[in-house]
C-alpha cells in the first residue's frame, strides 16, 4: 500500500460547490463565432473548482489548493495566470495538480490565451524547480503526451 503524502488533509467547507453567483447573460455577439469572448476569474474557478484532488476523494476548492483570488485574467493581453497552493510543502503530486489546472484551462479557452501556472510564493520547499517544470512548453508537452 502506497504511503500518503500527507494522510490527514484539512478540508474545508465549500458554499454552493458548483453554482455561481452570478451568470454568464446570454447576448446576440455570444452566439456569432466572430465575436471575442470575455473571461474573468469567477468563471475559470467555477471550472477549476471540483478537479479532484490527485491523492484524496475532495476537490481542489476544499482543499483550498485553489481561490477564485488565486487566479488572475487581463483579457484585453490575452494572459491568465493561477497560483495554488499544495496542502504541504513537500507536496509530490504539486506538479500533477498544475498539469491537471493546465489541461481544464487547455479544454475550456481559446488558443489567444497564454497561461501561466505557478505554486504559491513559499508554499512548496521546490518551488522554482515546480513552476519551471509547469511553465516550460517542451516538458508540459511531454507530460500531456503521457
């Protein structure tokens, strides 16, 4: 039996898993494939949200390995970026968990996008080794292959 990284994760309460606060108004330029969609935070956390979490049944959300707050959306430059944060320090499934944040933003946002994904600032003892992995073309490629 394999030893868990950390056994006795915190998980906290989540409010309305699953439902926004606010909707997405359906216009007349939604419809039409010429027109640019407009992005923020909320709506990428309503997808980022329930990714389990690789080591243990709960969701991301109530882990709180991600916040609506960690994610950052400037439309107008076409740039995302998404902090989260692993439950330890010496998380080894870090980078699964960045890989697995990547491939929902792959599926759910137009190419225009650059996406950059980072462990928050001292919450992980590879910090810099885990977000060059995360940010490097050549080794997600690699990564999304297998």
């Amino acid at each position: 039996m394999a030893t868990l990284i950390n056994a006795n994760p915190v998980v906290y309460e989540v409010a309305n898993p699953g439902l926004s606060t606010k909707r997405r108004a359906r216009a007349g330029s939604e419809l039409d494939d010429n027109s640019r969609d407009q992005f923020d935070s909320e709506e990428l956390f309503q997808h980022l949200r329930n990714i389990i979490d690789p080591e243990h049944p709960y969701t991301l959300e109530q882990l709180k390995v991600i916040s609506e707050e960690q994610i950052t959306v400037d439309d107008a430059a076409n740039r995302i970026r998404v902090e989260f944060t692993p439950t330890v320090e010496h998380c080894s499934m870090a980078t699964l968990i960045g890989l697995s944040l990547r491939l929902m933003l792959l599926r759910i946002l137009p190419r225009r996008f650059k996406v950059d994904i980072y462990v928050s600032k001292g919450s992980h003892a590879s910090e810099d080794a885990v977000n060059k992995q995360l940010n490097d073309k050549e080794r997600v490629a690699a990564a999304l292959e297998n």
